[in-house]
C-alpha cells in the first residue's frame, strides 16, 4: 500500500517526537506520527513509573555541565527550552508541578499518565494522526518511507520526515537502536550506542551479594579518575545489587567509569563514606583506645560508621588491616571499588553515542539527507538522570520540529 501524507511525517512517539509535532502542527503543518509500539510515549510511562522527574531548577551554567562534551552543541536549545519554559509548558497542558528538595521537578500527581494524556488529547485536536504497530524499515529506491505492519508492507511518500526513534536501551519498550543499519545505508555516520545511566559489575563476595543486595549506601563521595587522568567527583546514594553497583550516584559518574572501562579493562572507584569528617578527625578517632570494646561498636560510637558502610569496609580490608588504624582511616576516606564492565546495553536508563550533531545542521537536519530531522536521545549525547534527559528530549525535539516547518515552507514556495 502507498500513502502519500500531506506534509510531514514523524517516526517515533516519545517526547521528542511528539515535541516536533506540536511545532509542526502549531505551524498549520499536517502531521502523520508513527510508531512501532501498540501505543506511544512507552518508555517515557515506564520512566514516571516511580516518580517522573520533568527537569532540574540548578543554574543554568551548571545545569549545561551536566551534557559533558555536547554541553555547547546543546546550549542553545536548552537555553531555548530549559527548565522554565518546560515547566511553563507543562504547566499549559493542566499540569501542577512542584522542586523537589534535590531541586528535581516533578509533576504534582508525580505520574507521567496525566501529562501525556493531556498532551495528546491536545495534539490531536490539532490534527495529529497516530499510526500505531507501523515499524519503520527504511527508505526505498524512491526515498519513500517504508513500514511494516501487521496488513503488510507501507510505503509512504512525505514532505519532510522527523526521525526521533530514541537510543538503544529498553528494546522492549521500543528503543532497539534498529534504526542504527539503516541510516549506515544511507552514509549516515553513527557513533556506536553504549550504556548511560548502567550499573557496573563488582566482584562481591558471596556474603555480601547473598546478605545485603538491595541496600542503600547513603550520604558518600564518589570519586573516579578516567582514562585521561580527569578526576570526576559527585556525592549523593547508590544500590547494591547481586551483581555490582547501581544508582542515582553511579549514574551520574558512569560516562567516564565507561570510558575508562573501555580504554583500560576496569575503573576504580573510591568511596569517602564520611565526608563530613576530615582525615584527620577520622584518624584520630579510628586511632583513640578503644578498651575492650569492639571495633564495630568503636566504629560505631566514634564515627556514626555502622551497616552497610561497615560492611564495605570488611569487604575491603583483611581482618588483619582492619585493625590497622592508619590503612582503616584511609580506607574510610578513600575506600576502593573495582568496576570490571558495565551492565549490558538493554538495561541502561540511556544510552550514549547515535547520530552525531556533525552531520546535522542547525536545524538538526541531515547534511546528507535533505529534509530528514533527528531529534532525542538518538542523536549523540548522554546526560545524568535528574530531569536531564527529558528536557533535552524535549528541547531537540522543538528544534527538529521548527526545522522541519522550515523546510517545508520553504517546499510549497
């Protein structure tokens, strides 16, 4: 079967691409979205399952860091479309939000449902078609889109084409990463899709991966050293898990613990489990005469340091070090983990690499492919989680949308 939309067709129902409807409908575009899901916005439902973090109210300037070595590629656009004018958005469709104490946004009702159902009760009074189970294949001789549905192969003929088909993690929610060969047919340059915001693998004892996966290790430094001897440092919480490490904490350092992992085989990563004692204090206090208590209850009574902290530090020390005052301060302080690989692909938050922004314009749109837009997490950044993704998800999106609402003015001239 051959369609020929009228105007533009968007491939990919997260917020980006239903962020590059809305600008293409508000510029009188017709729109046809499709998408291979049974429904849309899948992985971004799942995300808000335990709390949907919209954006982060930090300062600007900090809030560009947080994009690493494309913080200046995605400046304008997130100076564009940061934190403000997305919570004005939401605010728009009927959505309360709130700053959380970590200064993290959250929708009022703390579930995406509300807000996404709302956005699309909106677009589709605009005129937005939907195309649910349509899996895009490709273009063919005649650069028309190709889809396969469950009636057969589509073939359909558009203006302008927005590809927003996400990263390579959570396949089962539809960002396969399968776009990946298709745009290599056509001499698009890809940079290889690898974990973001992934746990990594730690070879834990037996009784501590049986007796305490699953417990929070709270209010610590992490601190790593890549492979080009940049030191990297966040405080916050992280999991324990049956098979290394996982969390808030470990997401936010797990680009360059990645990256060091690719170029060296491991990554270190230390531990200050009190920073809020100096050495010296954690010294002088390991080291005071403990009498006949034990070190647990010394530990304990003199520096707070008891569970899981505890532990660790048992994992990481022989019995025999662990009474060595000068090796057991320095270890509270600066207690190493050995980070052999990360977690497979599929099971990242995100994932990094894509599309660079090299083969794109200004208006995000292929230098090779006239009139066919990139936008989300399939272009080549990453971010922490904290609200990062979504906004700049969000913000490429506008970008791509108002690009192809360029081009395809400038068809019917």
């Amino acid at each position: 079967m051959v369609v020929t939309a009228p105007a533009a067709v968007i491939i990919g129902g997260g917020p980006a691409g239903l962020m590059a409807a809305e600008m293409l409908l508000a510029g009188g575009v017709q729109v046809d979205l499709y998408d291979a899901m049974p429904s849309v916005g899948r992985k971004f439902l799942l995300a808000g399952k335990g709390g949907l973090n919209i954006t982060h109210v930090e300062p600007q300037e900090q809030f560009l860091s947080r994009y690493g070595t494309r913080s200046k590629t995605l400046a304008p656009m997130l100076n564009a479309f940061g934190a403000t004018p997305l919570r004005d958005w939401v605010h728009g469709l009927g959505i309360e939000t709130f700053v959380g104490t970590s200064q993290r946004v959250f929708p009022k009702e703390m579930k995406a449902a509300p807000l996404l159902r709302a956005w699309l009760h909106r677009l589709r009074a605009a005129g937005l078609r939907i195309h649910a189970r349509h899996r895009w294949t490709g273009w063919n001789a005649d650069g028309a889109l190709l889809f396969s549905t469950l009636q057969g192969e589509t073939t359909v003929i558009a203006t302008c084409t927005v590809l927003a088909l996400g990263g390579g993690s959570w396949a089962r929610l539809g960002s396969d990463g399968a776009w990946v060969p298709l745009l290599e047919a056509r001499g698009i340059p890809i940079a290889p899709l690898r974990p973001a915001n992934c746990g990594f693998e730690v070879s834990w004892s037996t009784h501590l991966r049986e007796r305490y996966a699953g417990q929070p290790v709270k209010a610590v430094v992490a601190s790593v050293t890549d492979a080009t001897g940049t030191s990297h440092h966040r405080n916050g919480e992280f999991v324990i898990s049956d098979y290394g490490v996982e969390g808030s904490l470990i997401y936010a350092l797990s680009a360059p613990m990645r990256d060091t992992i690719a170029a060296q085989g491991q990554a270190t990563l230390y531990l200050d489990l009190l920073p809020d004692h100096d050495a010296a204090r954690v010294t002088a206090e390991v080291s005071h005469p403990r009498g006949s208590r034990s070190l647990t209850t010394h530990l304990q009574s003199r520096l707070g340091l008891k569970g899981i902290k505890a532990v660790l530090l048992r994992e990481a020390l022989s019995a025999e070090a662990m009474h060595n005052p000068q090796q057991l301060a320095v270890t509270i302080k600066t207690l190493p983990l050995t980070l052999t690989a990360t977690r497979p692909l599929d099971e990242a938050i995100s994932s990094a690499g894509g599309v660079p922004f090299e083969a794109l314009d200004e208006h995000l749109m292929l230098k090779a492919m006239p009139g066919v837009f990139c936008a989300g997490e399939m272009l080549d950044w990453e971010a922490p989680t904290g609200g990062y993704l979504l906004t700049a998800c969000f913000a490429s999106g506008r970008v791509a949308g108002q690009g192809a609402l360029r081009w395809s003015a400038l068809q019917q001239q």
